[in-house]
C-alpha cells in the first residue's frame, strides 16, 4: 500500500512494481468499480501476474459518488463527470502519474488505463480528460459516453460487456460500439472472431476489440489476459 497527499487529503493505492526497475517500464492504472477497493480489484485482476513487466497500480477510491446501487454516496467509487467532488479523482490521477514518474523508469509510449464499473466510466473520463499521454483503455462493465467518445483523442479501444448486465444495461452498453467504430475508421474486412471475443481492426495501428458474453456485471475470467494482449499491441506512439 502507497499512499499520496492530493491537495491535504491522503489517497492510497496498491502498487505493484516489477523485479527489474532498471529498464523502462509500462505504466497500468486499474480502477476498482463502485464500493470496491484497489486490493479487491488486484485479487480479480491480477495484472502483475500478467504482465511481470508492468508497473500496475490499483488505487483506492473515496466515498460521495452517487452510484446506481448506492444513492446516497456512501460506498467508495469514482468522479464520472468533470467537476464533480471538486475532481478530486482527476487531482488524484495526476499526482499519482507525476510521482511515479519521478521516482520509477517509466515508459511514456505505455500508459495505459483500465476500470470496472464505475471505475471503467472514471477510465473515460481520464482517456478524455488526459487522453495525451494515454496509449490505450479497456473498459469493463460500462462503456464511453457518445458525448466522449465524439471528443476523445483517438486511440485504440477494449471494450467487455455482458448481455445480462442488471447495473449498467447491456443496451445502454452496446450503444458505444458503433460510435467508436466509426471514430476509428474500422474495415469491416479486417475482423476476426474468437468465442466472446472480436477484434476489429481500423486506421494505421488502431484497434477495437469487443468480448460480450452472455453473463452479468462481474468481469469474466477471460477478460483481464485479453486485456493485456491487447495493451501490449499499442504505444503512444504507434497506435
């Protein structure tokens, strides 16, 4: 467990870091979903074990945002909207980024930002709010907005969804796919289909993949290696 001073308010995340600190290395942030925490997001994730290579840091949210199960704010989670709790999660976001690059050798071409739930919202808001330095994002469980994905810096996506979903609607989640094809200018010839799992490919190196799966909000075991097989594809720099 670290721990960060964002504007007098102490914020904690679990951070790992790999074995060999000496070579530039790539830069995960992992956003636990609505009354979750950072090590609860770990045990699910485990991208470290995925990615020994990787700097991976799963932080820790605060209570106030207002979510579909918790209307009063009371469990922790995450800003959705630019200005609400004062963007503190946005303030948090760029202390963490600052510090870390202070003091580890990370690779600027490899930024990358994935979420759950309400953390995959808060990953939309980073990717359009500090989409620069971002290579790529992998949303699970709840998908860009229209309104950002029209305004977001174009890069390459992941998107897992599940039919059943009773939090954030599969409906409603699905709605993104068409809108974020079309921003990235993907060829319908260019497409393969593994199970669950599509990969689309579009402009120069950009890349869209889809897994929708026939179960409910959780994110499925499957997901979180496709996720990082499809980080590992892009770099700033590359697409």
């Amino acid at each position: 467990m670290v721990s960060f001073n964002v504007e007098g308010v102490r914020r904690t995340a679990v951070l790992v870091v790999p074995s060999d600190v000496t070579k530039p290395a790539p830069l995960v942030f992992a956003f636990h979903g609505h009354g979750g925490s950072g090590a609860s997001l770990e045990r699910n994730y485990e991208l470290e074990r995925l990615w020994p290579a990787a700097i991976v840091v799963y932080p820790d949210g605060l209570t106030g945002h207002k979510g579909r199960t918790d209307p009063e704010g009371n469990k922790t989670g995450w800003q959705t909207a630019v200005g609400e709790e004062g963007d503190r999660d946005l303030a948090f976001y760029d202390v963490m980024l600052t510090t870390l690059r202070s003091k580890l050798h990370v690779d600027p071409n490899r930024l990358y930002v994935v979420g759950h739930s309400n953390g995959s919202a808060f990953t939309s808001l980073l990717l359009n709010q500090r989409g620069g330095a971002i290579a790529a994002t992998a949303n699970s469980s709840s998908q860009p907005t229209a309104s950002e994905l029209a305004t977001d810096p174009v890069r390459s996506m992941f998107m897992s969804m599940g039919t059943h979903d009773r939090v954030v609607p599969y409906a409603n989640q699905r709605k993104a796919i068409p809108i974020a094809e079309q921003k990235l200018g993907i060829d319908p010839s260019k497409t393969t289909t593994r199970g669950y799992f599509r990969m689309e490919h579009g402009r120069g190196n950009l890349e869209l993949d889809t897994y929708v799966h026939p179960g409910g909000h959780p994110t499925p075991d499957a997901v979180p290696r496709l996720m990082v097989e499809f980080f590992r594809r892009h770099t700033l720099s590359g697409g």
